[in-house]
C-alpha cells in the first residue's frame, strides 16, 4: 500500500521533501526508499525529484495523453527528417559548387 501511495504522489508532484515522504508513508528518515518510481535524490536539499512514475490505473484519459505525446514525438520526428534532407541537399549543392 505504501508503495501504491508513493507512486500516487509521484502522479502529482515533481519533486517531495523528504517529511512529506515519511508523514504520508509513515516511515522513519532511513527507510525512504524509492522502487516504483524513477526519481532523482537531493539529499543537500533533502528532496526526492520525480522523473517518471507508474500510474496506479490507466484510464482514458491516461491513453489521450499517451496519443498527444506519440503525435508530438511523430511531428517533432518529421521536423528533425526534413530538416535533416535539407541540410543534405545543401551539402550537396555546396559540393557542386566546390568542384566547379
């Protein structure tokens, strides 16, 4: 259960102090651990930075998510391959221009 409640922060902070972990967890300073979700440990600043978590569910709303970033990744991908064939085709044309 503590691992299920943990990840449910995760879903909705980036980054929880160390006090909050143990308060809602109910766990002593040592025993903050973190398993269910990818984090990131400041322990200068005593905080725990999220970078990806595992949802608890996965409704509909999850699956629009995930469809709005696949269709992100597929634009910003056609972008990098056009530029990529102009940045190909000027290479080239410089080419010609060299050996005339």
């Amino acid at each position: 259960m503590r691992v299920l409640t943990f990840m449910q922060m995760g879903e909705t902070k980036k980054d929880i102090d160390y006090e909050s972990i143990q308060k809602e967890l109910e766990l002593n300073e040592d025993e903050v651990e973190t398993k269910a979700v990818q984090v990131k440990i400041d322990q200068m600043q005593r905080k725990v930075i999220i970078t990806s978590t595992t949802h608890r569910t996965f409704g509909r709303p999850h699956w629009q998510l995930l469809h709005a970033s696949l269709i992100r990744w597929q634009q910003n991908l056609a972008s990098v391959q056009t530029n990529l064939r102009a940045l190909d085709i000027m290479q080239a044309q410089q080419a010609q221009t060299v050996q005339q």
